[in-house]
C-alpha cells in the first residue's frame, strides 16, 4: 500500500487522484475478508477486494423480484 501511496501522489488531475482514493478504499474495506481466507498471494486478495467493491458500486444489483435497482454510490 505504501508503494501505491506514491503513486497515488503523483497523479496529476484531483479527478485522477480521487478514483484513486475510491480503489485504495476498496482495497481496505474488505481487507478483513482477505485476511480471514488466508490466501498466501496478498496481491490477488487486494485485487479481488478492489474488483468487488467496483463491481458493488457500478453494476445495478436486481431486487428478489427481478427489478433493476439503482448501483450504491458513495
């Protein structure tokens, strides 16, 4: 994470910097999870946590009853 920190830095554009904001979010908000599986790759545990949360942010999640409800926006 500290190796993405400077990456994160150097981002030119406030618009950049904050989707980056949003991955390195991602990547935390289920480091739980990740670290309750114990995957010996560290790297695929943060890549799927970053890959979920984008994928629970953008897609339209259907109701029980088969309507499209609006994706989460934080």
């Amino acid at each position: 994470m500290k190796r993405w920190e400077a990456f994160g830095r150097l981002l030119t554009s406030p618009e950049e910097r904050a989707a980056f904001e949003q991955l390195v979010t991602g990547a935390r908000r289920y480091a739980a999870q990740a670290t309750y599986v114990g995957s010996p790759d560290l790297l695929e545990s943060i890549l799927l946590s970053v890959l979920l949360d984008l994928s629970r942010r953008m897609a339209p999640v259907p109701d029980p009853d088969g309507s499209p409800v609006a994706p989460l926006r934080e």
